[in-house]
C-alpha cells in the first residue's frame, strides 16, 4: 500500500504525529485514538479502557443495596412497601403489619438469591476469558500475561488457532509479504478465512528485539462497532502509513494457517468492536409477563373500585347506623365525620383487598419458570453425545413463550448445515457412482450398509473420507480412462494449498470446503494433489509423481459460475480443464456425444433432487499454436487500461468453449442431523420457519431443498433479486399476483386486484391455498425493509410456506425479525451458531444458540442453546408447549384462589358496617398465599403434563393453542375471576345461613365472630385444595405430598395457633384460643363445610366433563384416542415423503472468495522455497489483494463493504 | 459464559425419573364413569343428610318473644344512655301450645347490634381477662381508662356493652300466682373460655383482687358483684359475660341465656337442611343431563374417531 498524496490537513506537519497530548474526557466523547507501541507511560495518560471484559452487576458490598433498589422498581414490590407503610397508620391499619411484612421479605430474598447466583457465575465466566493467557512483549522479552493485563500500545504475539485478545493492527506474520489468515466466524459467521496483511514497513519486524524497539504510534478513529472499517494512521521513523481494516485482527477471529504473527493493541476489553457489537441484552419479557402486568393493573382498578364501594358503604352506614352505636363505640378521636370514617376505610380495605394483586404470584412465576428451565437443563434426549453437550437454558424468564413461537428464524451455516462438505456421488462418462443406499445418508441405518470403501492401497489417501461405492474405485483401479480424467480434473483443477509437514501428511488449505471436499476425493481415490508452485502442480498420479505446468488459472467469479486451469502435461499437450455450475456448463459443451450429455443431465437432475450440490466437469484440448495466441489475447486483456474485467471475461469464454463432458460431482452440504424431519414436524405444528443466511443464494436455495423446506410440489418458488427499489417492488408485486390468480388461491371477494388496499391485503394472503416459496437476496432485502415496502414485502413473505433469505448481513438478519416482531404479533425465535446471527438472536423473542461450536458468540448472546438444530422440536413442541400449559394453568388458578380467598372480605363488609374487619384470622391472612395454598400450585406448575411427551411430537397441532394463546388471556382470566367471586359467595354465604340460625349441640350460640372465621377458611382452603387436585393432570409424589401436605400444615397451624400454649403466653396475640377444637368438634361446622366444598366444585367439574364431550380439545381427544393417533401418524409419514420428481437446479456452490487463481497465480502467499523454484515476473505488489477485495465487495454488493477509501480529514 | 465448553466431565444429565419428567404419576382424567358415579354418589349423599337434617329441625320448637316494642316505655328510658342504671321491668305472657321435651334453651336476639366491627372487636385486653395483668388495658380504647386513669376491668368496648337485661321465666298454671321456672345459667359457655381464656385474678377476696380498677362506665355494678347469688360466678368469669365476650359474627345474633335440661340433641337449623336437599336434588338432575349428553355424544365422538 502506498501513502495516499494528499494527507489531511490536520495531519499536515509530516513525519511525527500531531503532539498535543489530550487527556481522555468521559466516555463516549472520545474523538480519536491514539497508542503508540512499546510504551505503556504514554498510553496510560489517555487511560483507556483495559482488555478486562466486566459483565457482572454487583460485588459483596454493592449487592444488597444494589439489589434491593433494583428490586423496589418492580412496581409489585415498590406496592407492597406502600401498603406497608399504610399499615403503619393506627387509624388506617386493618390489618397487623406482618401481614405484608412476612410475605415481601420472602419474595425478596427469594430474588436476591437468585441474582446473587446469576452475578456469581457471571463473575466466573468473567474471570475465565479475563484469565485467558497470551504473549505480551514487555521490556523485549516475551511474557505471558491473562487477558485482562493486556494494555492498548502493546505488541502481543498469537499463534495458530488462538484467538486474538484485543483488536490488533498486524505488524508481522510467520508468512511471507506479512500475510495472516482468520476466520472470522465470532464475528460475521463466514467460515471461509480471510486474508489480512501488515504494512509493508512493519512486515519486516519478524523477531523480538526489533519489535521490541518499535515505537510507532497509530492514531485512528475512536472504538465503533463497524466490523469491516477502519480507518488510521500509523507515525512511525518521520513517515506515516494509512492503515485499514485490511491490517486489523479484531477481537474474536481466530489465527488460522499461520504459526505466528504479531499484532499492536489498539482497542481492548470493551472498546473492541466486538464487544462494542455485542451491545445492551435487552431484557426479554414473555407475552404472558405483559398480560400478567395489564391484568395486575385491571385488578388493581378493580381493588380501587371495591375500595370506593366499600368506603361509601362505610360512610353510609356509620350516617345512618353507626350514630346509634356510638354509645357502644364511640367514633376514634381522629374521625370527625361519616364522610372521614369513609376515606379511612377505603384505605383499611386496600390493605385488606391486597391479597387480590398477589405478592407470591411473581416470584411464583420466576420458581416455575427456573423449574422448566431446569428442565431443560436436565433433558438427556437434548443432550449432544458426540459434542458432550447438554442443552442449557440460559435465561430463565422465558419458557413459557417457547410454547408460543409462531416464527423461527434459522441461520443456515451451522446450523442446519455441519459446514462439513461430503464428496456423496459422481457421474462419470454416464454411469453414477455412490448411490448405493439410502438417499437421506442416516447414521441410522450404519448398520445395514456395508463397509465403506477401503482406501489403504493409497498410503497418501485421507483417513477420514468416506465413500460407500466400491465400484468407482474398481474403474479406477482397472485403468477406466474416464475416471482417470475425471479425478486428474479434479486434483489439478482448484485453488487448494497443500502443505505437507512430514512425509506423506497432506493438509489441504481451501478457501471453501466444496473445494476440499473434491480434492480430497481425488486424493483418495489415487490422484493426490501434492504441492504447487506458481507454475507447476504435482500431482501422484496412481502412485507416481507427475508434474504439470500450470499455464492459466481462469479463475471463479459469480457470473462466471466456473473456474478452468490450462496444464501442460509431462508429454506436452495442453489442456483446459473446467469445473463449473451445470446451467452455464452444459451450453459450452462439444454437442457429439448427446447419448452422454442427457444421462449425465439425468444424474444431475437426481442429485439435485437429493439436495446435492453438483458441479459439471469438462475438458478441452488446446494446440499448442491456438493456446499460443489466446495466451497472447489474454495478456492485453489484462493489461488494458478500461474494461479489463469484461475483455479478460470473453477472452476466458472464447476458450471454454466446445468442451468436452468428463461428468458430474455431488457434494452433499452435510445437514446437522434430523434437519429435514425437525423442519416437517415445526410446519406441521404451523410454525413458520425462514432461513436467513449470509450465503448465497444457490447454496441458500439448495439447502432448503435438502432439508425439504422447499419441495418441487410447491407451486412457485419466488426469487427476488431486483437491485432497484422499483424492481423489487414489482417483483414482490407480481409475486403476490400469481399467488392471489392463481387457480388455489381461495377467491374471497378477490376478483378485482385493483380494490385491494394494503390493509385488506393480509387476510387475502392468508388464504392463498397453493404452496409458495420466498427467496430473496440481501440486496433486494434492503430494499424490500424500507419503511415503504416492508409491510409489502411481509404480507408476501408471509403468504409463502418457505421464506430464504440470502446473502443478508447480521443487521438484515435483525430487520425481519424485528419487522415480523413488530407487525405480526408472533412470537419469534432465532436460531444460529455464528457472531453474525447475534443481532438476531438478541431481537427475537426467543434466541436460540448453537452450541458445542468453536464460537461462543451466539451462545452467549442466546437465552437457549442446545448443540443440534433437531433439539429445537423437543424444545419447543415438549418443553415450550409443556411451559406454556403448565404456566396457564398456573395463572389461572392463581388468580382463582386470591380471588376466592380476598371476596369473602367484601361481602362481609355489608355485614359488619363496612368497617373494615377481616373475616380470618389474620394469621390465616399471613400464611394463606405462602404456605397454605402455594406449594400444590407450584408443584402443579412444575410438573403437570397432559399428554406424554411422544404424543405431542406425534400430534404437532396439539401446539397450535398456544401460538393462538388459547390457555390463558383475558377471557380465560374473566373466567378464572368468575370462579373464584362465584366461591366466595358460596364460601361466605353458605356458612352465613348455617350460622344465623345454627346453634352448637350444647345449645349455646354457634354464630360468634371467631368460629365463623374458622369455617369459612376451613371450607376455603378445603375447597381450593380440590380445586387444585382437579386442575392438576399429572398426580406425581410430589403432587400428592405438597397436596395434602397443605392440608395437614393448614390443620396442624390452626391447632397451634389455637392452643393453650400459645394464648398462655402471648394472651394478646394469640385471641382465637380453643376455637379449632371447639369449632371443628360440631358437626354442623363439617357439614357446613362439605356442603360448601360440594356447591363450589360440582359446577366446576359438571362444567369441564360437558366441555370434554361437547368440545374436546385436541389433547383431550388425544388422551382419550388411540385409534386417532394411527391416522395421525399415516398422515406424518405422507408429508415426509420426499419428492423424487425434480427441477434442475444449478448447484455451483462453492463458498469462497474469487480472486484466489490470481494469488495462486501471482505466488504471493507461497513460502519462499517454492517461490524459488518459479521464475515468474513480478507483478505489482499489491494489486492482487487490490482486485481481491474489490471484487469481494462487488459481489457482496454493498457499497458499504468497498475498500478502504484513501484518508481524508 | 464459558461454563458450557468446560467441565466437560459427567456433563450428561442424569437419567433420574424427575429430571427426565418421568416420575410415574397417575394423569387424572374426568372420565364418564368416574363424573357420573361422583355425582350420583354427592346426590345420595347431599340428598340423605338434607331429609335427615330437616326430620330433626321439625322436632324443634321454637318461640320468639320481641319485648322491643311490648316493654317500649323501658326502651325509651334507655334511649338516653345517661339512664342506664334505672331499673325497668316489664311481663310478657305467652302461651305454650304443646309441652316442649326435651332441652330448653332460653336465648336472647339482638337485631343490628353490630358485634363484629373492627375496632368493637380489638377492643378488649386478653391478658385482663385472663387475671394476670388487671392494668394491661393498652388495646381497649375507647373504654381503658375512667375519667381519673383508674384502669376500667373489664375493659374495653365489648365489656362496656354486656347485654344486662334480666331475664325471668314464670310458669302462670291458672291463677295469678307465678311460678319462677328454675333455670340452669351454668354449661351456657365453651369449656376452653371458661377455665383457659377467662381468669379472676387470684386472691382471696375478689374485691380485693379487683382494688386498683373501676367498673365499665355504664355497668351498674362492678364485675365482682355480677351474681349475688352464686359467689363462684362473679367476676371474669361470669358465665353471661363470658358469652357476651365471645363476640357475634352477624348484626343479628342470639346468645344462650339459660338452659333448662342436659339431654345431647341434634339442634341443626332448618336452612342447612333445605340447602343440603336442594343441592342434592340439583346435583342428580346434574348427573342425569350430564349422562344423557354423554351418552348421546358418545356415538358422535366414536364416528369422530374413526373418520
């Protein structure tokens, strides 16, 4: 690279950097950046931050009050302080002030506990990446430091596959001209490396001692979160260099191929554009929390109303009834009216009413949700074997929203694919090889298939290729001279690096494993690609070494969609060999041999049925003479000054032409395992799935064919790919046309397009009948998600059955599930492995990550993660649909028993002059919500289940109510209220009518004050308790032993409480003594009570068995039917037929860069030694990494991603 | 969080029946045969209890004397609760159709005298009345403290309010001489009020024991003076101020008076009876309609099942 001739102004004195020293202001205000190497003093002064990463919130002396104010603002709690500090008031106190007390402080600790753990292993995982060793060079010695010692202005060394700990500028590499290669999966998801260079003048400072005396400074752009720009200067001996991405090693790319380089700190710990990525989780609520605060809210609209009509009653009353009692009570001093005594008792019956808006139901909900998350944890079938994986639940307030997804958004790479390419099947000369057993490839079914084929006659051969066909190895074994061809195409034809480091052990560097993969098979199969130099590549050929020159690597590009080498063999004829996608291949054949061309078309069009992707093979010999002047043709073509890319393209067409056909290779992009089924069940459960992938689109497309998203039943598969707004939107438009004109589509009303109003649109859509299919590239996307056309682009999007989405960037990727989010009201989940699938992890509802990869990014970033995508069908259909029942069967009852147990307390209001008394004990007030009634709940929504766990994977419709959120909504919840308002009548008028004209066997008055309240909440906690006994589907143990451990505790409390024990000692406190054993010895109190439990409960189960045989539910039907489930099943196994008649579908998949040929070709990023052996000239310096990146961005096609522009002010 | 790729050891969850969610349970299920026989057997049951209960309440009798408006000119007097210590008295005659075997229980019913308000209620002291701190009258506001700051015992509201109305039963045979008809006022109270709740303090002279204190202000005489006939059934625990102390839950309450006899009988009210029978005949109705549009689905359901 060279110094751009106009330097900024600001940067106008040449040689040393600007010198005026600036202290760093306060964060976010930082300007720019400046470090210089070596010299920790000078950096210190700007104090930066440290690579010490901190996620943890809280330390041992801020965590008490830290927590507790974040506590108390949850609205729940800072209510609960409130009536706190009521019941402190003399005059308004109602009720005894531990009451609340008691309850609040349970449900605080109970949250402190629990962030306290949360912060712990935040701090463990802290203190694990901080504590991460590298070489730091101090004083000129290399050391090794943890992570978080690492200072901006050091030079660290890495070496191969570490992971670099702070973004570095690369000074120096093992490789030559300072080349380094990553990966950068952390950050963007693309597995296939990159290439990054150093400045030429530090390139050179290869060792210690002169790294240690580099004292240049870099002066660049403050911390951003931009991943593929750069922009700053490095001052160093007088001179100064501009500096890009292209020299930058960010945070989170790992050093691959290379033995070492070093690298100077420039950003760390949080300012690094990782983490600066990584932005603020957002927390995540449920839709269930939302509802839960609307319907809190509505109940305390309701208390505040019972409060005013109470207080009326009470003003009323005490105007008309309490002036005649005041000789027996006297109004309180303060109470100077009817109209005071009113305003008083408002406020004594919120304190009473509270138990409406209940304390426990919030930490109720975050037990139950820690328990199915446990779950999860716990799941052995979510449990990755081979990864030694166990699936984690890694927040833990969301599991009820996993039985609500409607939308899952997946990454593809890694997700539904292994990223592992597998050399499956050929053609060759007409006949196929490969495809002896079955299509899928299921490890299942090991133990059917034969060996595979034996490779040991090859001592050069990969260990680990598989091939299951033995007859492909006979041809080549007896001499078939097409197979020989095919496999010398495939060792010479490719732009693989070998690299031997003892004899006889290849490593293969691709760029893409498509090309691995097929160099690789023809290792094995005896024609093992050895090494290259610029010019020559040696090839053994069956065991002997022969030597080709390398005359011309017609590289790969996009529109090409082929790439051609030029050899001259050993005997000196010249031939072009070509690899390319079939759609473009097939035209450029010699037309003799047609018998060939249509069974190899044949082959081609099974293996792309098979979701294969293929690639055509051909050759052509060139003469000498003609290969003489195209050679020549092809120098002024690279030499000309305009146009050069477009007459290097038809001087490269000129000679792939009339070729001959050598046959086809397949390569299977391996899908994770039980891809294609987890994907048949989540549609049959009516979950959308969209894959949004940074690949391209015929990788894109033919992965959902493979995994069966796309099918050739569809009836269209729309591709968009327009570059204009305008072409886009006519795309989608006429996308949406031929779904609604088409003879499936239900005509409601729907004749005349021209009416269509966009808001009518989606109800049209919806009942579109034939299956359709979306693709759409990233730079159509762009534009489909401005705020014009996204709403165009989703209705189309969400007529489709499949949705693809390719070629889009992690922010993209973030834009339609936050536009599916926000217009749908579904719940979306994301699922992916890569950095790059972060945003959209972060977004959606629920982020899953995969985990057990190299990176860690999305896992952290995930509130889910599991190591198989085929984990997401148990996820959801078992353990989300099981959250989301449990959870709404829990609410329900919830709400039912507070308010079953707070209404008797307003109709007792009309009984005792409003004035505020209780009707329990207040010692029954205190431990109803926490001991009496909690635990059966909880236990009921931890463990209740309604139908086994094989039934709702057979049956996916049994998770269609909660994407319609049948379970629990406002009606459900008007429902539950009815119920519980309907037993507090029962349970206080029952025992009202009992007692007004009862009276005990001895004669004596039954009607008093204390042995009403013991009935009343005998009969209520007795009703409840059945009524949770029928709530609960699933009686475990623990059921029972929580269920009528209740009861017992409820029993046991009451005596105690009612001893003579206790009234002995604290005579004040204690003022129900005797009244259990007195109470509960009559007769006439146990009928009272079972004639109450018998008019609470009867209605309720008369109601739900009617329910049961007039509308039963799909699990209730499940529960009942085996003879359904046969069908079910016959149905299940119809939709995973896989269609055998298919389309043509070009398969040229390779995922790397172009622009390698050119490398190869150039010989820049070959060592030294074998440059030697090649007299080549010398091409400009940097031109090839110059074309390399332009073109990388063109097909990227984002302007964005150009290359860097020359420095301006 | 890095813990995932670490402690690669024993990672695999364990196969125990509560982590894996396969405790074995019984899954309950509202079948027709369980609904149906629950409701049948609740009908039987509700239904036999009800009859029982109303035979019963037909054995009592029960007459309800009002003296509210009868001995109106003593109403009137203690309209102005200044008079309450001036005696009034009035008769009631009233006839008895037939003989009334077996117990005899004299109530008393006060309509819309509210018992049970919230500060009525708190307004006693516990540890008073139990006898072991006379001058603990800290929760009795308004009625703690005389005029002078003489502790009140009893004190508070409740005490204050004891229904003292005298109550006698007279048996007129023919002429005009009445008969006083002996009626028991012991056993009207819970054996734990009377021996654990209530206590005199202790001390010879209950007089002395009550020095220091002053009687509720519109008690005619001081708690130790309550019965001049039985000395034992003075002070807290007077067997009408023990009941008067058990406060009603309802506006509208009765209290035993006195008793006549000792016989245990079963004395459920009528309401109970009738609430037991309705329910019982509503819940056979339930289970037959239940049964019929079980049985009528039930066909429906089979051919669901089979298409």
């Amino acid at each position: 690279m060279t110094v751009p001739k106009e330097m900024p102004e600001k940067w106008a004195r040449a040689g040393a950097p600007p010198s005026w020293s600036r202290k760093k202001p306060s964060w976010g205000t930082e300007e720019e950046r400046r470090a210089r190497a070596n010299d920790r003093e000078y950096n210190e002064k700007f104090q930066y931050a440290s690579n010490c990463i901190k996620t943890s919130k809280y330390n041992i002396l801020t965590f008490l009050p830290v927590n507790l104010f974040e506590q108390f603002q949850e609205v729940a709690n800072t209510y609960f302080l409130f009536l706190l500090i009521l019941q402190l008031i003399p005059q308004v106190s109602s009720l005894s002030w531990f009451t609340t007390i008691v309850p609040l402080v349970l449900v605080l600790a109970v949250t402190a506990v629990k962030d306290a753990t949360d912060d712990y292993f935040r701090h463990k995982s802290d203190n694990q990446v901080n504590n991460r060793q590298s070489q730091v060079l101090i004083r000129g010695s290399l050391q090794q430091e943890p992570w978080m010692n690492v200072c901006v202005g050091d030079i660290i060394k890495l070496e191969n596959n570490q992971f670099v700990a702070a973004d570095l500028l690369l000074l120096s590499s093992s490789e030559p001209h300072g080349l380094c290669y990553i990966e950068t999966a952390e950050l963007d998801g693309e597995t296939n490396m990159k290439v990054r260079q150093a400045i030429p003048v530090t390139s050179e400072l290869g060792d210690i001692s002169r790294l240690a005396k580099f004292d240049g400074e870099v002066v660049c752009e403050p911390p951003n979160n931009k991943l593929d720009r750069f922009s700053g200067t490095l001052y160093w001996k007088e001179s100064k260099f501009p500096l890009s991405n292209q020299n930058m090693l960010l945070r989170g790319c790992v050093l691959r191929n290379t033995e070492w380089c070093f690298g100077l700190v420039v950003f760390a710990g949080p300012d690094t554009k990782l983490m600066q990525n990584s932005g603020r989780t957002k927390f995540k609520r449920t839709s269930i929390d939302r509802l839960m605060n609307t319907l809190v809210l509505w109940i305390f609209g309701f208390l505040v109303c019972m409060g005013v009509i109470l207080a009326i009653g009470n003003a009323i009353w005490e105007h008309e009834v309490g002036t005649r009692f005041q000789a027996y009570l006297p109004w309180d001093e303060a109470v100077d009216s009817a109209f005071f005594s009113g305003f008083l008792s408002f406020w004594s019956y919120i304190i009473i009413l509270n138990t409406v808006v209940p304390i426990s139901l919030y930490v109720s909900v975050e037990v139950i949700r820690l328990g199915h998350s446990y779950f999860i944890n716990w799941d052995k079938k979510m449990f990755c074997a081979k990864k030694r994986t166990p699936a984690e639940a890694r927040t833990t307030t969301l599991s009820e929203e996993l039985g609500q997804v409607e939308y899952v958004f997946s990454d593809k790479t890694g997700t539904l694919t292994q990223n592992i390419m597998v050399f499956s099947k050929c053609s060759v000369s007409g006949r196929s090889y490969g495809d002896v057993f079955d299509v899928l490839g299921h490890k299942a079914e090991l133990g059917e298939r034969p060996e595979p084929v034996d490779f040991s006659f090859n001592p050069l051969a990969d260990k680990k290729f598989v091939f299951w066909d033995p007859s492909l190895l006979e041809a080549v074994k007896t001499g078939d001279p097409h197979a020989h061809e095919f496999f010398r195409l495939l060792s010479l034809c490719h732009t693989v690096m070998s690299e031997e480091k003892n004899e006889g052990e290849l490593y293969y560097k691709a760029q893409s494993p498509d090309e691995g993969a097929l160099v690789t098979a023809a290792r094995n199969f005896g024609f093992v690609f050895r090494s290259r130099t610029p010019k020559t590549i040696t090839v053994h050929e069956m065991g002997t070494a022969v030597t080709y020159q390398l005359l011309a690597i017609l590289d790969f590009n996009n529109i090409r969609k082929r790439m051609s080498v030029i050899v001259r063999n050993p005997e000196g004829r010249i031939r072009l060999y070509c690899k390319g996608a079939d759609t473009i291949l097939l035209d450029r054949l010699h037309p003799s041999p047609q018998e060939l061309l249509s069974t190899t078309t044949d082959h081609l069009n099974e293996y792309a049925g098979e979701g294969l992707r293929t690639l055509v093979l051909a050759y052509k010999d060139l003469d000498e003479e003609y290969y003489g002047g195209w050679a020549q043709r092809r120098l002024q073509a690279s030499l000309a000054q305009d146009s050069r890319e477009d007459r290097l393209a038809s001087v490269y067409e000129e000679v792939e032409s009339d070729m001959v056909l050598l046959g086809a290779t397949a390569i299977e992009d391996k899908l994770q395992q039980g891809v294609p089924e987890t994907i048949a069940l989540l549609t049959l459960a009516n979950i959308k799935i969209w894959v949004l992938t940074g690949d391209k689109q015929e990788t894109a497309v033919n992965i959902g064919y493979s995994c069966k998203m796309l099918t050739d039943d569809m009836t269209e598969v729309f591709i968009v790919t327009g570059h204009t707004v305008l072409e886009v939107r006519e795309e989608l438009r006429k996308a949406r046309e031929k779904m609604l004109d088409s003879p499936h589509a239900v005509g409601n009303g729907f004749t005349c397009p021209e009416k269509r109003s966009s808001a009518k649109l989606p109800s049209a859509l919806e009942a579109v009948a034939g299956e359709y299919a979306l693709v759409i590239s990233g730079h159509s996307l762009a534009h489909a998600l401005e705020a014009d056309m996204e709403l165009e682009f989703l209705e189309t999007a969400c007529a489709c059955r499949a949705v693809i989405c390719c070629r889009v960037t992690p922010l993209q990727k973030a834009q339609v599930v936050e536009l599916v989010k926000k217009h749908k009201k579904a719940v979306t989940l994301a699922i992916g492995d890569g950095a790059n699938d972060v945003s959209m992890i972060k977004t959606a509802h629920i982020g899953v990550g995969i985990s057990g990869q190299e990176g860690i990014q999305a896992v952290l970033a995930s509130d889910y993660s599991f190591s198989q995508f085929k984990f997401l069908q148990r996820l959801l259909l078992v353990h989300g649909r099981w959250s989301y029942l449990r959870m709404c069967k829990f609410l329900c009852y919830f709400f039912y028993k507070n308010f079953a147990f707070t209404m008797v307390h307003f109709w007792f209001g009309f009984f005792c002059g409003f004035s505020a008394q209780t009707v329990y004990d207040q010692y029954f007030i205190t431990l109803y919500n926490i001991v009496y009634t909690s635990l059966p709940v909880l236990a009921m929504g931890v463990f209740d289940q309604d139908v086994p766990e094989q039934r709702s994977m057979e049956y996916p419709k049994l998770y269609e109510p909660g994407q319609l959120n049948l379970l629990f909504n406002k009606r459900e919840f008007f429902i539950c209220i009815a119920q519980g308002i309907y037993t507090s009548v029962l349970t206080f008028f029952i025992p009202y009518g009992v007692f007004a004209e009862a009276t005990r066997d001895d004669g004596s008055q039954l009607a008093d004050y204390q042995s009403f309240a013991v009935t009343v909440a005998t009969s209520l906690v007795i009703v409840v308790s059945v009524q949770i006994g029928l709530d609960t589907g699933y009686w475990t143990a623990i059921n029972h032993f929580f269920i009528w451990g209740s009861l017992a505790v409820y029993f046991a409390i009451l005596f105690a409480m009612h001893s003579n024990g206790l009234f002995d000692m604290f005579p004040n406190q204690f003022r129900f003594v005797g009244n259990a054993q007195n109470t509960l010895a009559q007769p006439t109190v146990w009928l009272t009570i079972t004639l109450t439990t018998a008019v609470c409960v009867m209605p309720v189960v008369a109601f739900r068995f009617l329910k049961l045989s007039l509308k039963p539910g799909l699990s209730d039907t499940v529960r009942y039917s085996q003879l359904v489930r046969k069908k079910q099943k016959a149905q299940h196994r119809c939709l995973r037929r896989v269609g055998r008649t298919s389309s043509r579908r070009s398969g040229y998949a390779f995922s790397h860069q172009e622009g390698f040929g050119e490398l190869i070709m150039s010989g820049k990023n070959m060592r030294l030694s074998s440059l030697a052996l090649a007299g080549f000239a010398t091409r400009s310096s940097s031109s090839w990494l110059e074309s390399l990146r332009r073109r990388k961005s063109d097909s990227a096609g984002s302007p964005s991603a150009g290359p860097d522009k020359p420095l301006k002010g | 969080m890095k813990r995932t790729s670490e402690e690669s050891q024993s990672r695999l969850p364990d196969n125990s029946a509560l982590k894996q969610q396969q405790l074995p349970a019984y899954r309950l299920q509202l079948t027709a045969t369980g609904v149906l026989s629950g409701f049948f057997a609740t009908g039987v049951f509700c239904l036999g209890v009800g009859i029982i209960l109303i035979l019963s309440a037909k054995s009592i009798k029960e007459i309800e004397i009002k003296y509210t408006k009868i001995c109106g000119n003593c109403a009137k007097l203690r309209e102005d609760a200044t008079n309450f210590d001036k005696e009034c008295t009035c008769s009631i005659p009233f006839y008895l159709s037939e003989t009334m075997q077996g117990n005899v229980y004299m109530y008393y019913k006060l309509y819309g005298f509210y018992q049970n308000l919230y500060r009525y209620i708190l307004s006693r002291s516990n540890s008073q009345l139990l006898g072991t701190d006379l001058k603990d009258v800290g929760s009795c506001a308004p009625f703690s403290k005389s005029h002078d700051g003489t502790p009140i015992a009893p004190c508070g509201a409740i005490a204050n309010s004891i229904f003292n109305d005298t109550i006698i039963l007279s048996y007129n045979l023919n002429s005009s001489i009445p008969i006083e008809v002996p009626m028991l006022r012991s056993g009207i109270t819970w054996w734990t009020d009377k021996y654990v709740k209530f206590q005199n303090p202790r001390s010879k002279n209950l007089s002395t024991a009550f020095a220091g204190t002053t009687k509720p202000p519109s008690w005619v005489k001081p708690v130790y003076e309550l019965d001049k006939e039985d000395p034992e059934n003075n002070g807290f625990l007077n067997d009408d101020f023990i009941v008067w102390m058990r406060a009603a839950a309802f506006p509208t309450f009765k209290k035993l008076y006195r008793r006549l006899n000792r016989i245990q009988y079963f004395t459920e009210g009528l309401p109970a009876g009738l609430a037991y029978t309705v329910t019982g005949a509503v819940t056979w109705l339930a289970s037959f309609s239940m049964m019929a549009i079980h049985l009528m689905l039930k066909d429906r359901k089979m051919f669901f099942i089979q298409q």
